[in-house]
C-alpha cells in the first residue's frame, strides 16, 4: 500500500474559524473558536445548537473585521493579547507586566471585559493591602492594570473606562538614609579590608549608579588624572560623563588593576571585558548579588543601618552639596539632565545662609 504524501495544513489567517460537535455527558453542543489578529486561537465556546454557533462565529468575525477583539473576551484573554504587543519594551518590563497582570487575574481573570467593574479594582487593591503589600507595589499594580483595560475600553471591548472610577494608591514616599560623617567614615574605613568591598566605597564616592559602577571597565579609568567615564547610563545626560576621583580611591583601583593583570597573564580568557568589579569568573559582578553578601554584611559589621546602593549615591550628591559644592556641578557628577532635577531631590540639603542674604542686600544701600 503506497502511502501519498502527508498533507500540511494551513495556517489560518485572522478571522477564519471553526465549529464542531462535541458531547459532554450524553449532552450535544457545538464549539466554535475564532483565529485572532496575533495569530492565536480564541477560547473555545460552547452552545446548544449550530445555528447559535453559526451566529456567534459570523459577529466575531465582523468585530474582528472592524479592529475590535471578540467582546465575549475574558480579563486574561486580553491581558496576554495585551502584553504580547508591547514589543518596545524592554524583557524586564515585560515580565513586570506579567506579574502585576496576574495579581488581577487571581481576582477577576475570568470574567468577561464588559462585567468587570469599579468594585473589582478595589477588590483587587484590597487584597494586595492584606497580603501586606506596599502603596508603592499597589499603584504599580494599579497603574499595569487600568492601562490594560484603558486599552480595552479604547477598541470598543468596555462600555467605559472603569480607571477613572477608582482612585489610584499613592506611593510612598520613603526617607533615605542619610549617613553622618563619622558614619561616612567608618563605613569607608570597613570597605578597605578587601578588594571585594571596594565597589562600596566607590559607589559611595562617586555617585554612580550601582549598574554604571559595575559596567565600567578598567579603560574608562584614568589614573594619571584620577578621572572615571561613565560609559552607558540609564539617562542620556548620565552617559559619557567624567567623575573625578580622590587620590585614597585611584590607589585602592590601581592596585586592584595589578592583581587583574597579574590574574589574565595565568590565564588570558579571564576577564576579557576588562571591568573593574568582576566576579571570581570574570564577569560583571551582580547588584543583588553584591547588596546579599557585600554590602549588607557590611553595613552590621559596622554597626551601621541597612543601606541600599541607591543610598550610598544619595548620601553622595548630599555630601557634595554640604561641602559647598556648586549645584550644577553636583548634576553633572550625578548624571542629571540638568540642575533642576538635582534641586527636586537635593533641596533639603541647601544651607539656608540668612545673614548671607541680609549682607548681599545692605550692598545696595
């Protein structure tokens, strides 16, 4: 028996569907599922006769044709349909999407887009209140999951834009720590035991940021003028800027230098990147992985408050502007667009010199 050649099915294209029969204990119904733009199929549905099938296939087809999805759509339909075209965005977004989708699709992902209701919002936020969730990681929520459905509302699959019925969670605004000079001090003091602390005292002098920090290579370090350029930044303004560098520091980086040429001349594929604050494999070291085992057994060996890296560049720009130091200036090392962003975080920390003001005035006369 020759056997003919298999045949390949066709891909369907947007719009196309099926129905068939299918009975579910000893009761007949008839299935219907529709292609949607992406190229997915929709879920399937089910009724009693093949003439209601017929029906609901030929009104998913006509709202298909004119731009909007089937309005039969669930929350978690349309959330992965949703997120599957943010394709300018980065794969950290992405998956911060996903997560936040998911807290709202624990809650009300079953339900049909049109039946989804102010109440289920505050639901939603409710739930993440009693899971002791911050304000912080509600808005976030929030804000992923009204823009999915503000989106929804937008091709016609809600009646209106629920977004606006529910009041959004503020973000909390917390303090940072803020190190006395004693405390500069013994914590720069504890980051000189060990070439593996000295990302602390780097970061905490220059300002960087902890990924800037840890992408500089030893290319972008100039010892004979004690200058560090930042390569890529998270700003526009943040890259390519120079940060001088004190003469205590530039000795700790030239003599950490040493022991990396004197590590690649045993082996030459160590490394090959060049940075500055490498793992014991060669490779850029781990913000996380660092805050774990470096800086926060540090910070309790001192006897020191719990710190992040984005507090070591705040006490930076702070102590800078103590010193006197120019506010324009300041912007620049930090990296900000210009100084009045700087001013927005640094404000506190200006001196306000009254008799500076009274003496400049009696010059008139």
């Amino acid at each position: 028996m020759t056997r003919g050649r298999p045949v390949k099915r066709r891909k369907r294209s947007s719009g196309e569907g099926t129905i068939f029969k299918r009975v579910i204990k000893g009761v007949d119904y008839w299935v219907f599922q529709i292609t949607l733009p992406d190229g997915s199929r929709s879920n399937p549905k089910y009724v009693r006769s093949l003439e209601l099938a017929k029906e609901a296939l030929l009104k998913a087809r006509t709202e298909i044709a004119s731009g909007v999805l089937p309005s039969d759509m669930t929350f978690d339909d349309w959330a992965e349909h949703w997120v599957g075209t943010k394709s300018d965005v980065s794969q950290k977004t992405l998956d911060q999407y996903k997560r936040n989708l998911a807290t709202a699709t624990g809650i009300f992902g079953k339900k049909q887009l049109d039946k989804i209701q102010a109440h289920d919002l505050e639901t939603m936020l409710k739930a993440i209140r009693e899971e002791g969730r911050s304000s912080t990681s509600a808005r976030q929520v929030f804000i992923n999951v009204t823009g999915c459905l503000r989106a929804a509302y937008k091709r016609g699959l809600m009646v209106r834009d629920i977004s606006e019925q529910v009041e959004s969670p503020r973000a909390m605004k917390r303090k940072p720590v803020m190190l006395s000079r004693t405390d500069w001090q013994t914590l720069t003091n504890a980051s000189r035991k060990s070439s593996r602390e000295l990302i602390v005292e780097f970061t905490l002098k220059t300002g960087m940021r902890i990924n800037e920090a840890l992408s500089i290579t030893w290319e972008q370090v100039d010892s004979d003028s004690s200058y560090v350029t930042v390569g890529e930044s998270k700003t526009e303004a943040g890259a390519g800027r120079t940060i001088p560098v004190d003469n205590n520091l530039m000795e700790r980086l030239t003599s950490l230098r040493a022991k990396h040429y004197e590590r690649q001349m045993q082996d030459r594929s160590w490394n090959p990147a060049g940075f500055v604050f490498s793992t014991n494999s060669g490779k850029r070291g781990d913000k996380d992985n660092l805050q774990r085992w470096v800086l926060t057994p540090l910070l309790k060996e001192a006897g020191l408050p719990h710190l992040t890296w984005h507090h070591l560049r705040h006490n930076a720009g702070s102590y800078l502007l103590s010193e006197n130091v120019p506010i324009t200036l300041v912007s620049k090392i930090l990296g900000h667009a210009n100084p009045a962003i700087t001013m927005s975080i640094y404000a506190h920390e200006l001196k306000e010199d009254f008799e500076q003001v009274r003496v400049a005035m009696a010059k008139i006369g």
